[in-house]
DNA sequence: CTAACTCCGACCTGATTAGTCCTATATTAG
DNA sequence: CTAATATAGGACTAATCAGGTCGGAGTTAG
C-alpha cells in the first residue's frame, strides 16, 4: 500500500522530538517512547540504528541519552526513510536488477523508475526542520494506553 | 520500503499490455500470463479484480479475455494502484483517524500527510498511455523460468 | 564498589502478502 | 451436443517481513 514502516514512523517521531521537544537537545529512549506512547524497545532499536549510521549521537549511563548528531536542516526525510526502511523501490526489482525474472519482458520498468524519482525528490526535499507542524496546529488530546484518563496522563503543553 | 504490492506490479503490466500490445485491444489472462512469466491464477484474480471495478471488461467463452473498459489516457496510475492495493496511505494512520493511539500525541501527522499528498499528485498526473517505455528503449532478452532458452521461449518481436 | 540507568544486539512471533488449488459458469468450435 | 477454453470466485498453504521481546554489556552517581 505504499506505506512506511511503523519504525520508520516512530523514527521521525524521535528525531522530530530530539530537534525540538527535548532539554538540551538530549532525550532517552525512555523518555522518547513514554512521550508518544510507544514500545520502548522497539523505538530503542530503531534509534540505536540510527546512532550506528550517523544521525544521532549516543550517550550510555545514567544521565545518558540521543542527540543529534548532525543539524535538522541538513538531515532529509529521504535520507531518514531509507536509513531505516532500506533504499527507496517502488517495485520489487531494480532498474538494472538483472536479477529480476522479468528483467527481460518488463515493460513496465523504466517508466516506474521514473515515477520512484519523482516520488524520491519529494522526501528529498523535505527535510526533518520542516517537519515541524505550526505551533498552533497541534491538537493536544489527553488520551491514555487504554481509557481515557487511565494510566499516565499526556501533558498538555 | 514504500513498496507496491507484486499483485499491483502484475496489474500495471497487464494493462500496458492490453493497452500497447494486445492484438486488438484483446488477450487472455493466460497470455499475458505466459507473455510476462508470472503465476496465471494470481494474474486472472488482479484481472478480476479490475474488472469487477470497470477498469477492464471480460469476455468470456473459448476467444474471450480482457480489453481495456476505459481509454488509455484516462486511467491514472494512482486510481489503478488504489484500486488493487486499497487507499493510498504513507503512515499506518490516516490524518483524522482518531482511532489511532498516538493521535492526540502524534507531531508528524499533519506534514506526512502533506507528503502523501504531494506523492499522490505524482500517481494521478501519470496515465496509463505514458507507462509505455519508447519503442527503441525495450531491451529484449530472451529469458526462460529457470536456466535460460528451457521452456516455452520467449519471442522476441 | 555497587546499584541504577542506559545503550546494544540477537531472538521470537504474528500478521500480511504471494502463490496454489479446486469448483462453477459462460461461450464457441466442430 | 460435446469438448475445449475462458472468466469467476472462494478456500487453503507457504513464505516473507514488520513488530515486538529478551538477556547482556557499558557508564555514571553516590
């Protein structure tokens, strides 16, 4: 359905959060995943992997936590997505995938791979700064894991 | 990955076939089938599928199969790529799906779905008439199933 | 030193997708 | 009429992948 990966979801979130949301620009994964109400470990993998190719900085102990490693203007969404989703494909095989079983009778190909760019510059253009909603446009609901009001309540900033 | 489904890859093959190479506009899901190499059953059940939702017209009995309902022209790559894989969607949540966990707390939302925007205008400006590659840009290589030149050969015309 | 907190990386599981099989119905050639 | 070929459509199985979990190693406060 053309979807991203919930990991990748949750990665925009963290990076999203770490550029503007946290103290100091350092947050924990902990505190990351309470914040949005997502599986700790889950956001935890998706962050250490970021970590190994670059994008944030890790920081182990007590006081420890994910930073930025490098400014939200310079980081694109493309480079996000295909850090955590793997490369860009709208289909299946590659433009040069001889590997593909249909490489020879695919007619379809080279016009797709066409559409991928397009869709590639898209991502490319946005970049995790812009990601930012206005200010006034974020609708903050107190909604808790299960009931309404159950469990830790959502602050309300 | 962002990935379309092999049943929508499969489905975009079929109706540039029936759009550009079909003896009069008509061929079996079985030719097309054997013309691609890929499983017959799955392709007559895309084939169905875009039938049921007039994209194709069937016609039954021993020199029946499917043509083209609509022109060419007028059949965008997003309306067949919804059609097959379901409503086009970057993230697991749409923008006012308040069944969603993290809607009240999610801050990505809104420009994702600007994003998806931006990709679905891709799709819908890109018609099935210009899926066609050039005639001098299709490389036909002739590629059986398993080992090359077994099987039933593929023509090269 | 020790305990609390953090990142780290391998493992398991369940949902989605791809593909298969079988039966029914319609149309046409002979 | 009968056989061959075509679509129609449901049920089933297999493979893949995303989502989620577990135990371990490093770092720092006290």
């Amino acid at each position: 359905m053309l979807r991203l990966s919930k990991k990748t979801d949750y990665g925009l979130l963290a990076l999203q959060y770490l550029a503007t949301e946290a103290p100091a620009g350092v947050a924990s994964a902990r505190t990351i995943a309470e914040r949005y109400d997502i599986p700790v470990e889950l956001l935890a993998k998706v962050l250490q992997h970021l970590a190994r190719l670059g994008f944030v900085a890790a920081q182990k102990g007590v006081h420890g936590g994910y930073h930025l490693a490098r400014p939200a203007r310079a980081i694109s969404l493309a480079e996000i997505v295909e850090a955590i989703d793997g490369p860009l494909a709208i289909t299946a095989c590659g433009r040069r995938d001889e590997q593909c079983e249909q490489f020879g009778t695919c007619t379809v190909r080279d016009p797709l791979s066409r559409v991928k760019d397009q869709i590639f510059s898209v991502l490319q253009t946005m970049t995790l700064a812009e990601l930012t909603p206005d200010e006034h446009a974020i609708p903050i609901v107190v909604r808790g894991r299960g009931e309404a009001g159950s469990g830790a309540p959502v602050e309300a900033r």
